[in-house]
C-alpha cells in the first residue's frame, strides 16, 4: 500500500448503529456475480467470515472488485481478527468489524507493522 491506510476498523456497536438503506449481504457461500446488475446501487456489501480459519470472503472481495468492479464499502463481518486486517485491506475490503472485544487502537498498530509489500494488491 503507498503507506496510506483506507481502511475502516469497527467495533460491533460502531457497526449496528450505522445506517444505510442499499446493503446486501454476501454469505461467504454465494457467488458475487447475483449482486452484478445491483453494484451501482448498493453502498455496501459486507461478506461473512463464519470462522477467521474460513478465507472464501477474500475471494469473494476480490472478485467484486477486480472483475466486478464496485467502489463502494466492502465490509467484513463475523468472525474478524486484527491478524486478518491487513490482508483484509489488500483484497479489496475497505472496512471490517472486529470480534467482540478487540481493541481498535491494536488494529491500527498492526497496520503500522507493515509499511511494504513485494506482491502487488488491489490498493495499487
């Protein structure tokens, strides 16, 4: 990433007090490709990570942005830990909630751990 951080960090009352009225919901089961006549109205997707062990929503992230294009909040949820943020953020997603009782300062600091990468990621 150019050192700059796009990512939004929430907790789970940051995440249930928001509001928004075009949102779809992605178990991490589904195909991205059922939302591709919705993405230009939708302000955000939020794709399900059941078990932090289970990576099918960074494919799923992926696809939505790279091969579907959408530029909207692409948040993950359930099973979220700070461990999984920076990878979270190089796939495409550009918020996450964290599990009940993680801390959002540590989740900026893991972000701080990293200044560079050699692979290329979808921030590029």
């Amino acid at each position: 990433m150019n050192g700059a951080r796009h990512m939004r960090v929430l907790t789970q009352q940051d995440h249930d007090a928001e509001t928004r009225e075009h949102v779809a919901r992605l178990a991490n089961d589904d195909d991205p490709f059922i939302l591709a006549d919705q993405l230009t109205t939708l302000e955000r997707i939020e794709l399900h990570f059941p078990e932090f062990t289970d990576g099918r929503a960074y494919s799923q992230a992926y696809l939505l942005r790279k091969r579907l294009g959408y530029k909207g909040d692409l948040r993950a949820t359930g099973d979220v830990l700070i461990d999984q943020l920076v990878q979270m953020e190089r796939t495409g997603f550009s918020s996450a909630v964290l599990n009940e009782g993680a801390d959002v300062a540590d989740a900026a600091r893991q972000f701080a751990r990293f200044t560079g990468f050699y692979q290329d990621d979808l921030a590029r």
